[in-house]
C-alpha cells in the first residue's frame, strides 16, 4: 500500500459511490426517457467513463448549470487521467454549487494530479474551514500535506480525523508522518497498534518494523519484518529493511545472506542489487560488491549512490582511475551528491600524493555546496595531511569568514597555522574554542606543546 496515493481513491472514490446513486435515481425517475439519457443511466450503471464523457459532451454539459451532471461530467474526465480537461469543469462546477463539499474536493484533486500543490492545498484549507465539522475535508487536507512532502503540517488534521474515527488508513498515514519528521517514538506506538489489530497485514508489519529499527529496538524490528516478508513475498522494502535490522544488530551473516534473497526474488530491481553491493563491501567482499553495484546501474544508469560505493570499492581494490571514473560520474548523474562525489574524489586524489588535483576537486566540492563548513575543512585538512600548509593561507581566510565560529573549521584552521608557524593565531582561535568546544582546544593545546 502506498499511502500518498490514498487521496484519489478515498476523496473521489466516495464521490463516485454517491454521485452515481443519485444520478441513477434522478435518471430513474424522468419518465419518457430519450436516448440518450437511456444509454447515460447505462453508462453510469456500469461506470463506463469513456461513453458517460460521450453522451455528456453531446448533451452539452459543460455549458449547463445543472452541477450534477457537471460533476459527472468532470468525473468521467478525472477517471480517464484527463487532468487538463477536467480542471476547467471542476473550477466552474465550484462556482456553480460552492455549497456541496464535493465540489471543492473534486477541484483539489485536479490540482493535485497536476502537481500543483499550493492550489490544491489552498482548496483543501477553505473547505476545511467552510466544512469545519466534516472529517473528509480534515482528511484530505492531511493526504495532500503529506502528497506534497509537508509531513509536519499533515499532522495536526490526520490527527484531528484519528481521534474522531480511529481508521487504520488513518493511523497508517498518521504514522508515516510522524516518522517522516523523525518522531519515532509516536510512529512506533501507532504502528503497534496496527500489528496488534491487524497482525495479517504485510504493510503495517514493514512500518512498524522500520519504526522499531529506528528507535534500535532491534530484535523486534527483526521479528515484524520477518514477518512482512513471511505474509507476502513479493515484498522488497521489507526485506531491505530486514537486511540493516541484521545488519544493525551484528548479523551481518544472516543480513548478507537476506539481501541475496532480495536480488534472487526482485532480479529486475536496482536498489535490491545496491543493497547487495553496500553489504558486500561492508564484508569487504569488494570483488562481488562492484559487481552487484554494476548490475545496479544496468537497471538504472542514473543511480547516484550506486556510482559513488563502486568508486569507493574500486578505490579498495586499487583501482584508481577507475574509482575517479565512477565519482565523476556520479557528480553528473546526481546533482545531490555531486559535492560529494568531488570531495571523496580530493580525498582520494590526496592518499595518493596528487594535491593539486585534490585542491581543484576540493574547490569543485566547495562550489557546488558552499554552505558545508564539512567540504571547507576536508579542504584545509587535505593540505595539512599533505604537510602543505602554506598553500592553505586563502584556505583559511575563506573558511574563517564564511564560518567564524564553527568549532571544527577552528580545529582545522589552527592546525594549520601551527605547522605554519603562525602561534599567535592559532592561540587566538584556541580561546574561542575552550569556550565552545574544551576538548578541541586541549588537542590544539598538546600540538602546541610538541
């Protein structure tokens, strides 16, 4: 079950049941039928979306005031994933009945199955406020937050709608949000709750099994996902799962041999290789680690982390010019780990005694993600690893000014001054730091010693 995708099935879904009992009545009731509505009270009895768009198009009822018909009419569009031409019908069907919630729901869900969130949210919050004694506009407005990856501000209306009607879709997406912003411990007692109600249902075993696993109660994380994988078979996030619970706990036997189970099972999926590979070489097994991680990116070419572990493999190997390959290549194919990718590359270019390629890396890092004081002081450590600190001397004035008061660009900047010779300096920034970080400052304070 993928609850994001919950909002269509329940706010249209409901509207369908509904509209369509009454349409049937109403068209039941007209007695000298033409053909037309004879051959609409068909369609709508057997949900034959392409006719009843038809036979409602003929009749002209995007033009008419009967909002009914509209709604029907803008249904049939919804259901056939013509967002574009639904959206106009839903807008106008809201002008004509503002006084029916449906209205409003069914224009929300245009705008959320054209992504735009900020409309369909907007939507949802006037209902709510218009409807305020209704859980459905309540429950809707959580599932959008949530679509839309605002999981905090989801909360406070899935909640308002649990404590009023404790469903388990509910008390599934409820959990989910609370696990999303790191509230493990609420997301763990709700997803108790469900195993116990409901011990049979895979899903709810793998969520409780992740919140456990988050909260390092490993054994019975093991024991839910265990028994997801046992309930259904199929399921590859349980068994991804259950490999870091073993592999968390000190299995790393039993965790290995899991993700191998995964791969045999889910052979067309990447991520299930990449998790192979990532337990291969935390065994050290870097040989069939790259390989699993190159069968990854034959399903998937743009996988990111699956290019930056190959590297750092064929970095153990000794693979040099391939492991820059690969984080190059990572760089391109992710923009999210491409400072990443250019920092480990400096690094490693500084192992092997290459400091003018690792300071160009260093710089492409700090380019990409000048915020991280992390990349500055890998930066400065590259040149104090290399025993080259005078080239850092614009290093540590760039450093200084973007993060002045940051404990371990403090560390690394002293260091440097220290073997530069620059001791009153580097004494100045070891005052700063005994007031923020004591245990920094006795280090800095024993080189000074040496």
């Amino acid at each position: 079950m993928r609850p994001a995708l919950y909002l269509q099935a329940k706010s249209i879904g409901t509207h369908v049941c509904s509209l369509i009992a009454v349409l049937c009545c109403c068209l039941t009731g007209v007695y000298a039928q033409n053909k037309d509505q004879q051959a609409l009270q068909v369609a709508v009895q057997s949900k034959n979306w392409p006719e009843i768009e038809k036979i409602l198009a003929r009749l002209n009822v995007s033009a008419s005031s009967d909002a009914s018909m509209l709604s029907l009419y803008t249904l049939s569009l919804m259901q056939q994933e013509k967002a574009d031409a639904a959206l106009p019908q839903a807008a106008r069907l809201l002008e004509i009945d503002s006084n029916r919630m449906q209205s409003w729901l069914m224009l929300a869900e245009c705008y959320s199955r054209k992504q735009r969130s900020e409309d369909c949210i907007g939507t949802l919050q006037r209902a709510s406020v218009r409807f305020r004694d209704s859980l459905q506009t309540q429950w809707a407005l959580g599932l959008a937050y949530a679509k839309f990856g605002r999981y905090q501000d989801a909360i406070a209306p899935l909640e308002d709608v649990m404590f009023r009607r404790s469903d388990p879709s509910i008390m599934y997406e409820l959990a989910r949000c609370y696990f999303k912003t790191a509230q493990y411990n609420a997301a763990t007692e709700i997803n108790e709750l469900l195993v116990e109600r409901f011990p049979n249902n895979a899903a709810y075993q793998t969520a409780s099994g992740e919140s456990q696993l988050a909260v390092k109660n490993f054994s019975k994380a093991i024991s839910h996902l265990e028994e997801a994988v046992r309930l259904d078979t199929t399921t590859l996030d349980a068994l991804l799962l259950l490999t870091g619970a073993l592999q968390e706990s000190g299995d790393s036997a039993r965790a290995l041999a899991t993700a191998e189970v995964a791969v045999r099972r889910n052979a067309a999926d990447p991520m299930a290789w990449y998790n192979l590979g990532l337990l291969r070489m935390q065994n050290r097994q870097f040989d069939s680690a790259s390989k699993a991680l190159k069968r990854a990116l034959t399903l998937r070419p743009s996988y990111g982390e699956a290019y930056f572990n190959l590297a750092v493999a064929y970095e153990q190997k000794g693979f040099i010019e391939d492991a820059v390959n690969a984080f190059k290549r990572c760089a391109i194919v992710s923009s999210a780990l491409a400072p990443d990718a250019y920092n480990s590359l400096a690094i490693m270019y500084r192992r092997n005694g290459n400091l003018p390629d690792a300071l160009t890396a260093h710089e492409q890092a700090i380019a990409l993600r000048d915020t991280s004081s992390a990349l500055h002081v890998s930066r400065l450590n590259s040149c104090f690893e290399a025993d080259k600190c005078e080239l850092a001397t614009g290093f540590i004035d760039q450093a200084l000014q973007r993060f002045p008061q940051q404990p371990q660009i403090l560390y690394a900047v002293s260091r440097c001054l220290l073997r530069i010779g620059r001791r009153d300096e580097a004494a100045q920034h070891i005052m700063v730091l005994e007031k923020i970080d004591p245990v920094l400052a006795e280090q800095l304070k024993t080189m000074m010693r040496l």
